[in-house]
C-alpha cells in the first residue's frame, strides 16, 4: 500500500475486506459437513466439527452421533467458535476503524493484536479435533480430513497474516497519510 503510492481513501478497505473474506472462510468451515470424509468408496464415513456420521458399506441411511458427547469434541468446538467470535469482533473493529476520517492507529494495533489471540485459538480447535478424533472415533476405509478443515486452516491463517499488517500498519502513518514529501529519483544530464 506505501511503497507503490497508493491512495490511502482508495486502498484503506482492503485489509477490513479481508476479515470480511476470513470471516466468509470461518462461516463455511463451521457449517460444513467435510471435515473428514472417506477417501475412497464406498462413502461410509462424513464428520463435521459438531458430529461423525456413518453408513454400512452396501449403503443405507447414515446415523450421525454428536461429538459434543465428548470432552474434546466440546473444547475443539469452543476454541474454534471463540477464535471465530474474535475475528468477527475484529471485523466490526475494523470497519469502525477506518470508517473514521481521522485514523487511529493505537486502535489499528490493537485490533492486530486481538487477531493474534483469535489465531491462537482457532488453532488450538483445528489441533484437538484431528488428534483426539483419530483416537477416540473408530474409523474405517482410507479417510482424509477435507475441505471444511482446509477452511478452518484458512481461516486461522488469515488471522495470523492480518494481525501482521494491522500491527505494523502504524509504522508507515505518515507515509498513509500523505504528510512525507516524495523523493524523486532522476538526474539531469
């Protein structure tokens, strides 16, 4: 956004836009019944982070048990939901944040900051529920964990890398905010 002269009113939706994307990423990997699927066929195995369905081999209906009947399906599911409430926090931040004519970018930190603490526990959930489901679940055929996890991971990832450009946003303020003169490289022959 500094080094290529961008302008501030033009380029100062991007990062809350972002947090709208990350926030969209959270949603679908909440809702989403592809946390681990079977690999190959017969589909006999679906989990999402709420509960594991599964279906005999030959087909027939599936019969779904919720994971929150176990202590780390409870803690998986909470340490992402609040990771997940956190970002949503600091999307409303942001918006606030540069809505404001005057920018204040103490605030601006501190919502980066807040991103670092919901990375930290949206990353604690996508740890628990792998590792304590390959234990406790009995699973058959080849199983993979699939797309709603990829984008919990997602998610979790774009908390870390907003939290870096919201907490050195403030390192290049005058720069944002047009009070440097530019510096031009030419010299005449």
């Amino acid at each position: 956004m500094v080094k290529y002269g961008l302008d501030y009113t033009r380029c100062r939706w991007i990062l809350p836009l972002l947090l709208g994307i990350g926030v969209i990423f959270g949603i679908i990997a909440l809702a989403g019944r592809g946390w681990l699927e079977s690999q190959t066929l017969p589909y006999v195995h679906q989990a999402s982070l709420w509960e594991s369905c599964t279906r005999p081999g030959k087909g027939g209906p599936w019969t779904c048990e919720s994971l929150m009947g176990y202590a780390w399906g409870r803690a998986a599911a909470a340490t992402y939901l609040v990771g997940f409430l956190l970002l949503v926090i600091c999307f409303a931040l942001a918006i606030i944040a540069f809505a404001i004519d005057t920018l204040r970018f103490n605030f601006i930190r501190g919502i980066g900051g807040l991103l670092f603490v919901a990375a930290v526990f949206s990353i604690m959930g996508l740890v628990i529920y792998p590792v304590k489901f390959s234990t406790e679940i009995q699973m058959t055929g080849i199983n993979m964990f699939s797309w709603a996890y990829g984008f919990g991971w997602t998610t979790a990832i774009m908390e870390i890398c907003l939290g870096f450009f919201f907490c050195c946003l403030p390192n290049y303020e005058d720069q944002i905010l047009g009070n440097v003169k530019p510096t031009y490289f030419y010299s005449s022959p």
